[in-house]
C-alpha cells in the first residue's frame, strides 16, 4: 500500500507520521500515535465512538475519515480537552450530571457535545436529542446524558460571561 | 432512617475522570513489547457445515505471519463459555446435563461465525490478508433455526451427548414430569372459571456493549499464563483456562481490564480460550486478539429466543388459580448457559403472583443460530413479556383495574420468591404502583383513553416484575474480601468484584468507607487482578451489591473491630466505651483521652523495640480484615412500570410517550448509578418489546449484524422517563441495599405491550412488537 507522510496538528502538539493511503484517522490515532482515547465501537460510522473534532468544534467520524486527507488539519480528542488536569466545562457536566457509565461512547459524547454547543449554545431538549443521534449508548438509556448537555452549555455560558 | 456518612449520596464516581478523557485504558488500548496479533478465521458463508478441507499452507507463507493454527494443533480441552458448572455441586450439574462442547477451532460449524482457525501475525493487517487465504472446503449441512426443526428424528446432531438435539430440559430426576411448581394445576384449571392461554415469541436480542470484544494473551517465559480481558468473571475465567490447559491456577493470571460495558455479553468466557490457545502457540509473545463489531455480533452470545407458552387460570373474584407453562428455547448452536436460562424463566413466574398451583416446563433444543446465553434479566423479560399480557388480558375479562388486579394478588414479604422455600425479606411493591400510577396519571389516562376514535390511538401500560439479588440458594454464592488498612490510616479494600460501568466499585467504595468508620477518599478499591483478590463467583444475578457489598461490609468490620480492640488496649478500657469520630478513637466521657486511628495503624507497622526498656513501642502487625463471605439470604427487588404509547392505526407507527418506572430497591447506596442503571435497563427493555432482533436469512445466515440494522431506540426515539426510586431498607441486605443491576430492563417490557394493548385493544403475541406487525394485527382483526 502507498505510504505518504502527513502532519497532523492533535491536540494543539504538530505531529508528522508515515501513514497508509488506506489508513483511517482512528487507526492512526489509536496505533501511530497511541492516542486511545478515541475508540473503535464499530468501525463504520454507526455508533459514534470514535468521534473527534475537526479545527476545534467539528466533530467527524474518525472511523471514516482517511488519515491522508487530513494532512495539515487540527485534531482535538477527548484527552485534548482536558488541560493540565482541569476537566473542559463538557466534560466536567457528563462527570457533575452522571452521564458516564461503561464510559466506551463518554469521549465520543463528550466530543459531540462539544460540536452541539458551538452550533446551538443553548439548545432545546429536542435539539439535543437530535444532535447526539449517531452516538450511541447502551448504558444510559440517554437521561443523564441529555442533561449532561443540558448542564454543560450552563457551564460553557459561566464560562464566556467570565471571560 | 440511620444518618450515614457516604451511603446514599451521589458522589461523584471514582472512575469518571479517566472515563470522560478517555483515559481509561479498555483492553483494546494495551500494547506491549514484541506484541503479535491473532486473527480468527471464521465461517461466514455457513450457519452448517463440515469442514472437509482446510488448507493454511498459503496463508502460512504471507508476508508478516509467524504462525498458523488449525483445530489439530490445538491443546487444550474442550470447554464450556458458561459457568453453570462452577456453581452447581458436581452430581446436581451431572443431573443438569451441563456439557463442554465447545473447542477453541471447530471441524463442524454449528452457526455463521464459529471459529474454524488462527493466524498469528506481526500486525493486524498481516493477519487480515493471509486470512483471506486459508482455504475450506465445506460441505453444507440443513440448517436449523427452531427448535421444532432441529428436533426432527432425521436431523443432524450437534454432539452425541444431547440426543434429539435437546440441549437441556428440566430434569426427571429433580423434578418429576420434569417441570417444577406445587400443587394440582390440572385440576385446578379444569376448576378455573376461565382460562386465558397463548403462545408467545419472545426474541434474539443482542447486548451490544459499545466495548467489542478484546483480549490480550501471554504465555510468559516463566510457564505462567497471563490474560487481559475485559471478563465480568475474573475469577471464573481463572480457573476456566487453568482446566482447559492443564496449568495449575497458581500459573494463570487473568487481569481485568476497564470493562466497556456487559449486560451478559462478558458473562464467563468469549474469546478467552481463542486468545490464550494462540498465546501457547507462541511462547513469550503477547499475542492481542480484536473482535470487529460483524464477530462480536455472529460470533458471541445474546438472548434466547424461541416459544412460550403459557395458560392461567382464574376464578371469579379474580384469584390465579393455577399458571401451567412451556418456555422452548432456540439454543444456538453450543450448550453455554442452557440449563440455566430454561430453569429460571420459569422462577421469575413462580416468584411473581400468588398462583394457587404451578408448573413450568423450561427447555432448549440446538439450532444454527450464534449461541445464546446470559443477557440482562436472564429470562425474566421473556417471562414478563408472556406473563403480563396474559394477566392484562384476564384482567380485561374480569373488568378489573390491571393495578388494583396486581396489588392484590403480587407475592410480598413472606411468600416464596424465586426459589420456593426462600421467602421474601421485603417488598414494597404496593408503594411502586401507586407511586408510578401517580406519576403517569393512571386513572385518568385508562379512563380517557378507553374509547378513542380517530387515526392516532393512545395507550397506558402497566407491568410489575421481581428479580434477585444474587443467586442464593440455587446457585454458589460467594465473594471474599481483604479490607488492608496502611500506617496512615487509608485502606485498600481487595475483591474481584467487577465495575461493568454500572457503578459498583464507587458503592463498594462508599460501603467500605461507612463500615470502617473513614472517610470516602480513604479507600481504595483494589480490584480485576486475579494474583491479588481472592474468590468471587463473578458479576451475574445482579449480586455485586447485596453479596460483594456484604463482603465488604464484614471484611471491613473486621478490621474495624481489631482498630477498636487495639484502642481498647492503648486507652486502658473495654472496646463499649469507644467511639469514633474523623478517625480518632474516644473513651466516652473522658474527652482528653483519646487515640488516633493512624497512630494506631502507624504503631502496628513500624513498631520497634525500645532499647532502654526492651519492650516493643505499641501493638504490632498491620491490620487486616477479611471475609469469606457465603450469604445465607436472597433480598429480591420488585418494580412496577407504566408506559403511555400513541399509535397510528394507518402505518402501524409506534411513539413512545412517556415511561415511569418505580423501583424498589431496598437503599439506593449511590442513587445517581442506580437511576442510572434503571434508565439504560428501560432503553432495553423497550427496544426488546418493539424494536430489537437479529434476523437470520433461511441459511441462517444474519441480516443485521450492525447498528444501522438492528434497531436500538437512539436519544430521539426515547419517551419522557421518569425513575422512582422506592427506598424501603431491606433487613437482611447491606445498608438495606438490594439489587438493581438487571432489573431495569424487565418491568418496561410487559408495560409497552399493555400500553399496546389498551390502545388497541389488540395484543401482539410476538416480540418486537414492530410497526409491520401492529399493521398485520389490524388487518386480522378487522381494524380497530
């Protein structure tokens, strides 16, 4: 198979790897870069697990994506998110709300959610539910989750009135 | 209500943060130094067939493969996945009939998806293209996908053990006619005022856990054999893989990794015996084996569907006076858990209502479906699915309210529960209904919903189930636990209790910090390493709590009581005249004399000889609980359920409106895990009354092995749901806890078929319950 070598920026650190033409962006992230934050739940884009961001707030299915085509584009994962230890406001309501269980779907909820916000910052319950389809979750039933979104744009608001 | 410290409050769970960065490290995310990649070739072409040829001399040549594996080169026993056999005597599983007629490769495939060989590779690619190139040869064999078929006198045998192809049924030796029940239920039928009887379907449902199947395997330079898995029976896998390769367990180490979900799907072993027989084959090589999603689907085990039926009979006033009936069940094609489902379908029936006479026949027969064993509820759905709209019906009949019906003939505290001669400790059933009748506006709904005109049909549903809270009597109940506590007063609580996401290690913590007297953040949970913990039976039976959480309990007061003992000591007074209050150790009424937890903890590990005295400087050793924990009580749960549905009587269309369901699980320890477990049991339990089955084609082969085609209810398709939590502390459980795990699942089932039902006035007798079939339904009873 082709290889060609592409520079990704991941959470913020600019990294230069070999990369299959066939290699999607999940298996580059989990085994070049041994970022295994993002998860395999299907391989097919149906259950969302492997959800990232695209330029900061897009979230795409990695699964999906090849690794090729996202030559000099920036990638944001769930560990991305978090700094130096402190929880993104997304990720501290799915911890403030319960919205985790198993946590194998939480980094791709987590990512989504993000996406949700910076389109809709203060969505209906509807608009939710709506924006998470495509993320699937077996554990939850999807209460907490949606008001893990609910309780992350309250945080995210607290946050931009701060600032 | 005693004040408890941690005990019912919703602290944050100890695992969230490494979960929500995706941190956590599930077993797909190991690698390890000079690790290799198996890969399973398996038959996806046939549900049966003989393997007549099986050539790996091209695949062995691929450029990257460091070795192939065919079923001859295997060493190892046959096996079982199940783990019935470890929790029966040995004479009562012979009695059952429990078998090992598994094999890691196969030469006769009993379902799309078994196993035929391995291909060891430096990488996953490697092993993926010289898969492509083993050549079989197979020589197609009928295909069986019901039990009345494989049943056949002609038909092909899966093992010579199971003749006729009945895997299990109950048997004559135990019970007599081989069914179980008391009384007289012919004649109390032929007694009965009217009878109502059918023959259900109940359906293949799949667990689908987000996290696929995964393990890691190595057979160290030091002849011990090492697994990482994410099992939720750590210690049954221990011992499973010791027998199966002749290693004495002292040489077998299985390492829980973070579990990504389970709901039965990780229920004894999957891929285990795979992993570890190519780690053999390949000594001092890690060797990872990845399930894709397709395998995890074909290849690992789901619900048992098959035939149900069921006859009540009632007299006038409404009494059940006898409950006759037959679960036959479509195995698949290995024995895994068949003794087990088929026997306790049957239990929750019994356990439910106060039927004057009994007798359920519970068996399965093989088929060429991917196996069937343990999923959530563990045939509780399938019994509520049946015998709610049976009851619903009557209820109909006898014009009565199906609450009123249910409040006055469900079994409660003192009745037999599950297993006759175990009575129930507790029951707040009467609460749950009116509580959740409360909060669906029951009376008003049935009444202004009970003669609808128009397109669009609403329906209110009501449903109530019992469960269990671990598996005693029937089945070895046992977890031991070491409650260590280190010089600075912390402790590190050692169990294999497994936290399949639900929440249990946070609880055990929760549990551990109220006996000792600690604080929350004092504890450590040590658990999944199978070198360190000792025995547990594993997470099934919704047991972690009630039996792991005792265990603690006493490990923990066990230590408790050497703290106490020693500060007895130190302060010269009898252990009576103590308390404890942010870990110092008081003399009641004598406030300056007092002793530190830590200063004792402390004392007993660096404890010196005094030179000048000779005398040592306090009490030596370090403390440490322990329990071996055998429980002598079973606390069941019980819920009520109630759904509203609006169905449009033109395209069969199906709207979940709203669902409430009120639990009664004795004390919620952590009552955000437990809503939370109740909420993902209720998207399960819907999806099994209206959406969810694997679907075989003739050949037997599957139609919706992927999420876009096995239909789960997603975040849009969910109704308003409403969880009550029914808090009646139980007496026997720990803190009054009792389960809540599976339960979720199995109320909402009979309530959306009711729910169903009283909007149509129609029931549909086989599940799901899909648009198709509400359409058909219509259509055969002359519209509605």
């Amino acid at each position: 198979m082709k290889k060609c070598e592409i520079t990704l920026t991941v959470n913020g650190e600019q990294l230069t790897t070999m990369v299959a033409a066939n290699q999607t962006l999940l298996e580059v992230l989990r085994e070049n870069l041994g970022m295994t934050e993002t998860k395999y739940g299907c391989g097919t884009g149906e259950c969302g697990a492997c959800t990232v961001l695209l330029d900061g707030t897009k979230p795409i299915l990695s699964c999906l994506t090849l690794a090729a085509a996202m030559d000099g584009r920036h990638i944001t994962t769930a560990a991305g998110l978090a700094r130096d230890g402190q929880l993104h406001p997304v990720q501290q309501a799915f911890v403030d709300e319960s919205g985790i269980q198993c946590g194998f779907c939480t980094p791709g909820m987590v990512m989504k959610t993000v996406g949700i916000l910076a389109r809709t910052p203060n969505p209906s319950d509807e608009e939710i539910r709506h924006g998470l389809e495509g993320n699937i979750c077996r554990c939850t039933g999807y209460a907490k989750i949606v008001s893990s979104v609910k309780r992350a744009a309250e945080l995210m608001a607290d946050q931009s009135a701060a600032e | 209500m005693t004040a408890y410290s941690t005990i019912g409050k919703s602290i944050p769970k100890i695992d969230v943060k490494e979960k929500v960065t995706g941190r956590a490290l599930y077993a797909a995310d190991l690698k390890m130094p000079g690790m290799l990649y198996g890969k399973i070739v398996r038959c996806l072409d046939h549900a049966h067939a003989r393997v007549l040829k099986l050539d790996l001399s091209v695949a062995a040549k691929m450029p990257g493969v460091v070795k192939v594996l065919g079923p001859d080169d295997i060493k190892a026993h046959s096996y079982n996945t199940g783990v019935l056999d470890l929790m029966v005597p040995e004479p009562v599983g012979k009695m059952l009939g429990d078998i090992e007629d598994q094999t890691v490769f196969t030469k006769h495939v009993k379902h799309q998806g078994d196993a035929i060989c391995g291909i060891i590779a430096h990488s996953e690619e490697a092993a993926e293209r010289a898969a492509e190139k083993v050549i079989v040869e197979y020589e197609p064999l009928p295909v069986y996908l019901t039990a009345e078929e494989s049943m056949q006198p002609d038909a092909v045998q899966f093992t010579s053990l199971k003749p006729g192809n009945r895997a299990f049924q109950l048997p004559g030796e135990m019970f007599p006619n081989n069914a179980y029940g008391w009384g007289n239920v012919d004649e109390a039928m032929a007694a009965a005022d009217f009878v109502v009887e059918d023959t259900f379907y109940v359906p293949k449902q799949k667990q689908c856990q987000m996290e696929p199947h995964a393990y890691i395997a190595l057979f160290d330079d030091g002849g011990r054999l090492q697994c990482w898995t994410s099992t939720q029976m750590p210690k049954c896998v221990h011992i499973k893989l010791a027998r199966m390769f002749d290693l004495p367990m002292s040489r077998v180490t299985v390492t829980q990794t973070v579990i990504g979900g389970g709901f039965g799907a990780r229920l004894g072993m999957i891929g285990e015996p795979l992993a570890c027989a190519m780690a053999m084959a390949v000594p001092g090589r890690p060797v990872k084996v990845l399930y894709t999603r397709e395998e995890d689907w074909i290849a690992s085990e789901s619900r048992h569907p098959g035939k149900y039926w069921m006859k009540i009979g009632f007299s006038k006033d409404g009494a059940p006076v006898a409950v006759d009936a037959l679960f036959r069940s479509y195995k698949g094609g290995y024995y895994t858990q068949g003794s087990g489902v088929a026997f306790t379908t049957g239990s929750w029936l019994g356990g439910m209502y106060k039927w004057g006479s009994c007798r359920y026949h519970g068996e399965t027969y093989y088929t060429n479906h991917a196996p069937c064993g343990a999923y959530r509820g563990y045939g509780n759905p399938q019994t509520n699915f049946v015998m709610e709209q049976l009851v619903e019906r009557a209820c109909s009949k006898l014009g009565v309210d199906p609450v009123e019906w249910r409040k006055k003939w469900h079994k409660g505290v003192g009745d037999d529960g599950w297993c006759p001669g175990v009575t129930y400790p507790s029951c707040a059933l009467d609460e749950c209904l009116d509580r959740g009748a409360a909060a669906i506006g029951w009376t008003e709904k049935r009444a202004k919903y009970a003669n609808q005109t128009g397109v669009k049909r609403r329906g209110v549903g009501v449903s109530v189930m019992n469960h269990t809270s671990g598996a005693f009597p029937m089945l070895l109940e046992h977890t031991t636990c070491t409650a260590r506590l280190n010089e600075d007063a912390t402790a590190e609580i050692m169990l294999a209790c497994s936290d399949m996401g639900q929440g249990a290690h946070t609880a055990l913590q929760q549990i551990a910090a109220e006996a000792l007297g600690f604080r929350f953040e004092d504890i450590h949970i040590k658990a999944g390493d199978s070198d360190s913990n000792g025995f547990d039976i594993g997470a099934h039976a919704s047991r972690t709590i009630y039996v792991g959480g005792a265990a603690v309990k006493s490990a923990c007061e066990d230590a408790r009581k050497e703290l106490f003992a020693r500060a007895a000591q130190y302060l010269e007074c009898t252990v009576e005249q103590l308390t404890m209050r942010d870990k110092i150790i008081y003399l009641e009424g004598a406030s300056n004399r007092s002793i530190s937890a830590q200063e004792i903890c402390a004392r007993g590990v660096y404890n010196f000889v005094d030179a000048a005295s000779g005398q040592r400087t306090g009490i030596p050793g370090q403390i440490q609980g322990y329990s071996s924990f055998l429980p002598t009580s079973n606390s069941p749960p019980f819920a009520a359920c109630f759904a509203e549905v609006e169905i449009d009587t033109e395209t069969g269309e199906l709207t979940l409106i709203e669902l409430v369901n009120a639990h009664d699980v004795g004390k919620a320890i952590h009552p955000a895990s437990v809503e939370g477990n109740l909420e993902g049991g209720a998207q399960q339990g819907m999806g099994f009354a209206l959406t969810e089955e694997i679907y075989y084609d003739k050949n037997g082969l599957c139609l919706n092995n992927s999420f876009t085609d096995y239909k789960m209810l997603g975040p849009s398709d969910m109704p308003k749901l409403t969880t009550i939590l029914v808090e009646n502390p139980d007496p026997l459980g720990p803190f009054g806890a009792k389960s809540a795990g599976e339960a979720g699942i199995v109320a909402p089932i009979g309530a959306v078929a009711n729910a169903v039902f009283h909007a149509l006035g129609i029931q549909i007798i086989e599940a799901p319950i899909t648009a198709e079939k509400i359409l058909e339904a219509i259509k055969k009873n002359g519209g509605v």
